[in-house]
C-alpha cells in the first residue's frame, strides 16, 4: 500500500486498508500537532490551494494543514481573480500550477474537473469537493471523528438526517463507512430521501438501512449525522418553514436518544442543531471541524511522500 | 500582569501599567525587527487573519507581524469567500477557526462582534476593528508612534482634527491617552464635533479640552493628529467642499505652528494633508503606519504566551 | 554591476551584461530549486506582492518564488478589497507598505504605476506589469526559456504570431532579445500588425524584420512565439472569427516547419495552439511557465542583495 504520487478524487475506490492506514496517520499527525505545533515534515515543499469556489472552512482547515507541516501554500480563493476569467481550461490551469508545487488541492464546480486536473499532470491533486461530485477529505474526517468518538470504525448504527438527497456529505459517508458493518438510518423528509441508488448500494453490500421521516426514530444511534435542509431546495417557502422545524436536533430529543449518541455536523449549521446541544459532551461537531486538520495533513503528507 | 490568553478588544479597559508594558514590548519587538528582520519567537504558531471587511493596511500590518514574528497566517480577507454567505453565525465561526489556530485577529463589521467571538472560544481574540465600535491596535500603535516621536506619553498636548463625531480613533485616542495627563485641542466643524459623551468623560477624568473650529489654534500642540472628512458624511455635497478645504493641513500652517510639532494620521489620507508637507521631519504619518507591524508583534506574542 | 536596490520596472535599460546576469543568476535558482526545493536565502525576508489586476499566473509564480527563497509573502490580490477603494494614491500605498517589506512587487492597470510607486520609496519595486505598459518578468522569462531551449540567445530567428499590435509580450521581447543579433518574422492579420514605432526601432539596431501575414512563413524559425488574439479588439465578430482561424498552430503546421522549432506562449491560451501539438519536445509554453518561478526568484534575489 503506497499512497506517494497517487491522487485523492474520492473515496469510493479506497479499500478498507488504505481507509484505516488513513486514520492511523491522521492520529499520527494530532500527536504530532499536539506536542510540537508545527512539525518541519515537509518543510521543503510547496502546495497549490485552488478554490474556484468559496469554501472557507474546508480552504482554511487545508491553510492550517499545509502550516502545521512546515509547507508553504500559494492560494486562489477565488474564482473571479483566476486566469479562468480568461477563458484558461482546468487542464492547462493544472500543467500550469504543477511546474510551481509539489501537490494541488482544489475546489471546482465541474463533477469530475478534479479528476480533468489530476489526468494532466503528474503532481499529486487532492479533491477538495467538485461541485455535486465527491468531497473526499470532508468524509475522511467525518470517519476520522467516528473512530476518535467511539473508538472504532466497526459495526455502528449510524443515523443521517435531514437533506439527503442533495446532502453531499451522507452520500460519500454511506460509502466510505460501509466496508466497516454499519447499519443505517435514513431519517428525511419524503422530498428529501436517500438517493435510489445509494439505498440498493448499501443492500448489495448488505448493509441493513431503515428509512424514516422521524427524527425520533434515529436517537438511540451511535452516531446522529445532521445536515442542513436548505431553502433554495424548496419552490414554496411554507413548506420548507414546516419540514425544517421537523428536523431540528433539540437537547430534549438528545436527551431522549441513546446517553453515549455523537452528534456530527460537517457545518456550517444554521439553525438544524439548537444552540443548547453544543455544550452535551454529545456534540462533537466542532471536534469533527478540528480534526479535518489532522486528516488533511495526513492526506497532504501520504501523497507527497513525506510519510508512508 | 499577565497578557497571556487575554482577549484584546478594546483600549478602554487597560491600566496605564499595561499600556506601558505594550509600549516596552512594542520596542522589543522593533529592536528585534532592525536586527534579525525574521524572529523564531512564535515558529510553532498559526494565527487567523479573518477580515470580513476591507481594511489593507490593518490587514498587511498583522500579517508582516506574524511573519516577523516567524508564525503562519491563515486568512480570509474578503466576506463574500467565506461561510457568512451561507448564514453561519460569528460564534460558530469562531469555535471552527479556534481549533487550527493559536491565536484569532478578527476585523467585521458589526459593533461588539469582536468580543461575541472571543466568549464563543478558549483562544486569544485580538479586535482589529469592530465597526463604528474599537479598534484597539489602532490606539495602541498611534500611543506607541507619541511615545517614539516625543520620548514619552507624559503631560502631552494633542490636538485632533477634522471629523471628530465619527472618526474612531480620535475617540479611542482620547481614552487610551488619558491616564498620562495630557491637554486636548479638539477641532472640528460645528457639524462633526467630537461627541458630547466623550467630552464629559475626559472632563471628568480631569483632562482639560479646549474646543474650536480652527485649525490655526491646533498648532502649537506637541501632536497634530489628523483625520479624514469623509464626503458621505454630508447630504450637501457644496457644504463639504466648503469644509474640506479649512482643515487641510498644508506646510505653510505647519511652519506658523510649533516646530517641533509631529503630525499624526491613521491613514488612508486623501487630501487633508498636503503633499509637500510629506517631507518635514514632523510628517510622523508613516512611521506611525509601520509601527503597526512592531505593535501587533507585541500583542501577538503577549497573548499567546510567546512573551510575558 | 550591481543589483542590489534597484527597481525593475522594464527591460529597455538593461544592458546586454545585466539579461545574461540575470540569465545565470536563474539558473542558479533552478539548480537550487532542483536540489533542495526550499532555501534559506532569504528566510530573513517579507515581500509585499500587490495584485490590483486579476493575474494567477504571474502572483502564484512570484509567491512560489518567494517561499522557494525562504521569504514570506504579504498579498494582496484583489483591487476591491485595498485601500485604493478609500481613494488613496500609489504613492501613499507604496510608503506605507514599504516600512512593512524588503521588497514589492507590483501588478496594476496604469502605464508608469509602478515607476511612480518606486520614486516614493527606498525599498526595490518590481513591475509585474502595468496594464498597456511593461511586464519585465514576462521579458526576461521569455529570454531565459529561449536560453534553456535552444542553449544561447545568439543569432536566432524568432517569429512572433498572432496580435503583435496590443500584445504587450512580443513588444518587450522584441527590445529585450535586440542585443543578441536576432532576426524577427512578424506574423500578424492587417489589423494586428506590429506597431510601426517598434518596426523602425528594431531597423535601427539592425535587427532584420519579415512581415507576413501567413503563419506558414513562420515556421521555418528557432522560437515561434504564440500571441492570443482576443474578441474584444474586434467590432465585428465574423472578422474575429475569420482571422482567429488563420492564427492557430496546429500539429501538422509544426510538422511541416523546422523539426527544433521551440514553441513559446505567454499563456492562458485559449486555441491559437491545438491540444495535439502539447505532448511534441517543440511545445515550450508550460516549461516557460515553469521558468517564470527561477526568474523571478532571481530577482527577488538580486534586488534585495541575497546574492550578488
């Protein structure tokens, strides 16, 4: 298993090998972050931070990894002031930047562009979410945070809720955690349900899913995932104001649910988890933020060889 | 006295003795600046720049000062990028960006937004302006620039000019300056007077305040501190022209003045001061704007423990 | 000969002593770059990289450069954000960044900027480009990938193609080459021709001009420089339309033409060269980028003294 020079597009086609090598870095590189801060791991290197689109949690937590490792990052937070407004494709915007850095990360709104970058060029490339496509290193973390958690990646009952049809986050999470004996709930409202073809996925590979629009129903899981349910995905604002509030993690309805229950959120949450959940040791969703640091060093350093 | 984890969000707040102790670090810093250009004092350090408005030269000021100090800066220099477009709340901004970093310096636009994300986490929030509220480094870096030019923050007459109803570091001047026993000279037009409430407070704090609208009567002060009449503070376009032009400071005023006056602005200026009086040595406005850098190198390393 | 201090703001005063200087000077840097990927020779040192024009390219070029040397760079990169929205001049913006930085380098849109931003201070001003005006970086990466590809600047026949009217590339080439015995093909539609002010110029240093408007006569050159040719010079778009397909350099164009043509392009290209000329040894475009981060380390280098 040698992850040097290999791109990160999705986590689709990681065997659960390389998932727990992943993991066992990314601990690798929290112990490092707490004992020295900023190691000098890779001090000799250069990394291309591409956003195309705003995207600052997940920019700034690549930011923090790339420090944190002794790297340099030169950056594009910004679609507009890109030779893209040129007319440039992504491909010579990718042979372009390669001669420059020792790996590229980016953020684009094509399905599929990174993987356009990471065919032109010999530079690892790290997805860093292509529009509607895939958002490797956000189901890593989430994966990362489960095992921290918990203690284990194996045979969890993990519930999502809210937006999945359109919740990129719980599509990637299905896949990602199914070589591990999970069982799922689906908990979402008829509009918003699991995708078909994730749902036949997960039976093929014989992970048992229930699917539910009450949220009451997902409490005495391992490990609540929420997400936002979004209005732009609703033509009539009235009923969007009446499913939303029937998806709202409350502290009463965690105190109902299962005491040891983690709560995930890959953020930015607007008003999906009331404000009093944050202080439960239940809430882990700023840790699950914090931790897409360790991770993405993980992925930063696997690639570039700086660790194997 | 101790700065470390202390949050920084306003001069209104700190004792004569802390305020001599910045100015004594400040000059560490600047000592250490003329000498190694590059220090390691904060080499295991990431700090976060997060301007959610406009502001260059606060902005590049404390990013020299993080490089100079040999720490990493992440930053987000422009709202639109970031996870305010999608409804996120200052607190839960906070709580994500705390766990990457040692240490936050937050510019935005909302009065008392500073201290709303220094309560939300555990590490060090500096203010780098709030608003029509603080902006506490502006204060510090103009007492530090007095004290340089004059040899001490004693017994000093100030005179400041302009728009003094809005200009917020005329106000904060006048608090953080107050505990040395100075004189003010406060010269306005009727329609931009320095605000009642400060007045009275300086007042009662002993401090005596001479009021005029003329600039002649500013200039046998020890400070001259200029600030900018902003055109969109009147509704009559005439009127402002009007009033621009009897407090533009131009070199022939300079020279009827004391001639060892030194002439202080927070910069931007627009035409408020003329050009040819650049070249006095009483023109103290742009070392006042690189005294920033040596400023926020102080307070960065006080708060994260760095220096004590 | 000494760098040290100075400002590049064009290459029209450089001698033909200080272009195979600098030539040598960036193969230095490759060497470095090649060996060590990051250097300490300027690890005392923060540059201020101000972009007030979009331009990926040449900032994640100079800022690869500058963490390649061991600096850190202070951006900006976006004019909204700066304090030119406040309706401060360059001058101003150029003293107060100098006190913060060993050197700035400086990309905006008007002729003579950055000359005017060097006249206000002490610290060396780099141009990287002002709007219809110079882009020496540009120039002398050009002369350093034509040094690179063909092994001297001596004596070559060096067709350029496209828009040579506003193409500000060709014009600083055609100066900057002039010293080393060249002969030029000038291949451009009617409408597009190389301005006569610079064909009589090139006359009076002897340098041997063909004009043509046949791309077919180009390609019997050692270096073909690639110019895009855009819409917006065009009222009418059929005319553009026309023309733009006479001016794309297809496979079977080079295969017809000298078999050690190096193809240059100052990129982005749009499709005035066909994808499948991109994998044959004469496609120079993406080295040439490459080239700009070893130039522009080397006068990072030279101007601030980190070597001589």
């Amino acid at each position: 298993m040698n992850f040097k020079d290999r791109d990160i597009l999705t986590t689709v086609d990681l065997t659960r090998e390389e998932i727990l090598k992943i993991m066992q870095v990314s601990a690798d590189m929290e112990a490092i972050v707490r004992k020295e801060r900023v190691s000098s791991l890779m001090s000799d290197k250069v990394i291309a931070i591409i956003f195309l689109e705003p995207s600052t949690r997940t920019r700034l937590s690549f930011e923090t990894a790339v420090y944190r490792l002794g790297a340099s990052p030169i950056i594009v937070s910004d679609a507009k002031s890109s030779s893209a407004s040129k007319g440039e494709d992504l491909a010579d915007t990718a042979r372009t930047i390669a001669g420059y850095v020792d790996c590229i990360v980016v953020r684009q709104p094509a399905i599929g562009g990174a993987g356009v970058m990471a065919d032109a060029v010999d530079v690892p490339v790290i997805n860093g979410g292509d529009g509607a496509g895939q958002h490797p290193t956000q189901a890593l973390l989430d994966l990362y945070t489960i095992q921290k958690e918990k203690g284990t990646l194996e045979g969890l009952k993990v519930a999502m809720v809210g937006d999945l049809k359109y919740g990129r986050t719980v599509h990637s999470l299905s896949y990602a955690l199914a070589p591990f004996n999970p069982e799922y709930i689906y908990c979402a409202p008829e509009a918003l349900r699991m995708p078909e073809h994730i749902v036949s996925k997960m039976e093929e590979k014989k992970v048992p899913v229930i699917q539910t629009d009450k949220i009451e129903e997902a409490l005495d899981a391992d490990i609540v995932y929420m997400t936002r349910i979004q209005r732009e995905r609703f033509d009539d604002t009235a009923e969007y104001e009446k499913l939303k509030g029937s998806y709202i993690l409350t502290r009463s309805l965690v105190e109902q649910g299962n005491p040891d229950v983690s709560i995930l959120h890959p953020l930015p949450r607007v008003d999906e988890i009331a404000r009093d959940v944050d202080n439960l040791p239940n809430a882990a969703y700023f840790r699950q933020a914090h931790n897409g640091v360790y991770l993405r060093m993980a992925l930063l350093a696997l690639v570039t060889g700086a660790v194997s």
